[in-house]
C-alpha cells in the first residue's frame, strides 16, 4: 500500500468514536497512530463489497481470505487478498436473507466454508439457516451447483433474536452461536454434522449453553453522548475459533475478547473473565476471523473504504 493511502486509512480509522459524530462541531484531535501489534495490511475500495460483514481466512489458497455483505445483498462470497482485491467470487444456489458471519475449517481431508445467514433485527425469524460448502480447488469465479450446499435449518429455544457472531468448533464438532442484543450476550450450540439419517430438512433447536463473561457495557457518559449508537458499542458482531482449537475470540463493536480453551468446554470458558483488547477505531467493525497458526486475528469494516488489519496476538495489550 502506497503512503498516501495508508495516511487516507488512517485518517478513517483511528480518529476517536466521539470526534466523528453527528452533531459535534469541534475540530477532532489528529490521529493517534495503530496499538502496538496493530498493522493495517489494505484498503478495501472494491464497491461490490460495500457492507463487509464476514471474514474467514481460506483454508486452501494462501493470503486469501472469503467475505460476504450484509443482508439482501448478493448471495456471493468473494475472495480477497491481503492487497484488498478481490481474486475470486463465488455464487451459492441460496438467498442472502441476512448473512452475518463465516467460518473456514478442515474436516476429513477437505477444506469447507460455513455461512451463517442468521440476522435478525426485526426479531421475527422462526426459522434460520446455516450453510456448508466444500471450498473451491481453484481460485476463481465459481457458480455453486445447489447439490453441493448442505443447510442446516434451526430455530432458538426461547423465541427469535438477532446473531452475528459463529464459530466452528472441528474438534468437538460444534457450531457456537452468540445472541447480539442480549446482556449479558447468550450462547448457544448446534452439532456441525447432524445424524445422517434425518432429513435434509429437519429442523433442528439450537442448545443454550451459557453466557458471556466479562463483556464492557456502555457507561452513562456513552449514552449521554450518544443515545441512538452507544447502548450499540458493546454487542457482539462476530467470532471465530483457532484452527488449533486452543481460543474462541469475539468482537464488539470496541473490543475483541479472548478465551482459552476450558476443560468442561467452551460454554464454562466463555463464563470467565476474557482477555480483552481494544479495536482501531473503523466504522462499523463486524468482520474477524484467525489466522492459519491462531496467532493474529484479520479484522475488517461495514463501511468502504473498509481497513484490512492485523492484529498480532504475541503483543500484549
């Protein structure tokens, strides 16, 4: 990336929250430079991913990473290097209804990608649907044969809720879900293989298991100042699990919060206190997921230009 547009991402995304909101007519201070740790690798300026809400790095083709939009948008993933451009788009044979998350992972010799068309923010869903596919050998533009995805349909237990954070769970076979606007954020799970003998269309419910620890909630002073998007800042809007299978990471708005792996499973981690460190300031942050060595976590924005950042995990905060 060239100088001049590292200092127009800069200037995009670490101004502070308060200093681009509406309203405010004082003059914002001058950027504070990236967290220790923190590197901005691209720019994305690509106007067919205008509301960035996955990110999931290719388990098949090196330096790629697959993303989607938003809700009602097209129902494509699109892969994309670490310079930001766009190599490859895939079309699937299912609607975008409201598409919030994706994971990459390995099973049995084969690398797969799942897509969690589980939004919600009306909260009148009955019915959600998780999507699996093989990923692609070659990197390319592919039509998806409808033969090919396998949709795991579900519903919540207690009554509908939106869901931007999913995660893969390979090891144990387990998807984990988070609810958004919940508090404290809820979690639940549902089998990555359910039993071969049942339907294509069963429909399954998904298990609560717990709730999440340790999960910074707006002050007085953020909802003075903004009473429409601070009660906003502190919902979950994505999640990932090491390749390894040793941490499960979450992103709010503000903040990524880490866990290890716990003896009794992931529902008793995720009831202790996290390891928390804060975002670069970017528009609307809903897109993370690990590296290949569980090492970094790649982060992106809803909004373009939309930063492709690194965050380098070995760097405490």
């Amino acid at each position: 990336m060239n100088r001049i547009a590292a200092l127009l991402l800069l200037s995009l995304i670490a101004l502070p929250a308060g200093a681009r909101e509406p309203g405010r007519d004082a003059q914002p201070d001058p950027p504070p430079p990236l967290p220790e740790g923190v590197e901005l690798a691209a720019l994305i300026t690509d106007s067919r991913l205008s509301e960035i809400s996955g990110l999931a790095l290719s388990r098949r083709h090196p330096d790629i990473f697959w993303m989607h939009n938003d809700s009602h948008d097209a129902n494509a993933l699109y892969g994309v290097d670490v310079q930001g451009r766009i190599r490859a788009t895939l079309q699937l044979p299912v609607p975008n209804i409201d598409w919030e998350d994706i994971s990459s992972f390995e099973h049995a010799g084969r690398s797969w990608l799942l897509v969690a068309d589980t939004g919600d923010n009306g909260g009148i869903r009955t019915e959600l649907a998780l999507h699996l596919l093989p990923e692609p050998g070659t990197l390319a533009d592919h039509d998806i044969a409808a033969e090919v995805v396998r949709t795991i349909r579900f519903r919540w237990p207690d009554g509908a809720r939106d869901c931007e954070a999913v995660a893969v769970d390979v090891q144990h076979g387990a998807i984990y879900l988070i609810g958004k606007k919940r508090t404290p954020p809820d979690l639940f799970r549902l089998p990555l293989w359910p039993e071969e003998n049942q339907p294509p269309d069963t429909l399954h419910e998904a298990e609560r298991i717990g709730t999440l620890a340790g999960i910074v909630q707006p002050t007085a002073e953020d909802l003075a100042r903004s009473p429409v998007y601070g009660r906003y800042r502190s919902q979950i809007t994505a999640a990932d699990v090491s390749a390894d299978g040793r941490y499960f990471a979450v992103m709010s708005y503000l903040h990524i919060y880490l866990w290890p792996r716990h003896r009794d499973g992931w529902g008793a981690a995720l009831a202790q206190p996290p390891q928390q460190r804060d975002l670069p300031w970017m528009a609307q942050a809903e897109a993370m997921g690990f590296d290949a060595e569980g090492r970094a976590l790649w982060l992106s924005s809803e909004r373009l230009p939309a930063p492709l950042i690194r965050m380098d995990l070995s760097v405490q905060p």
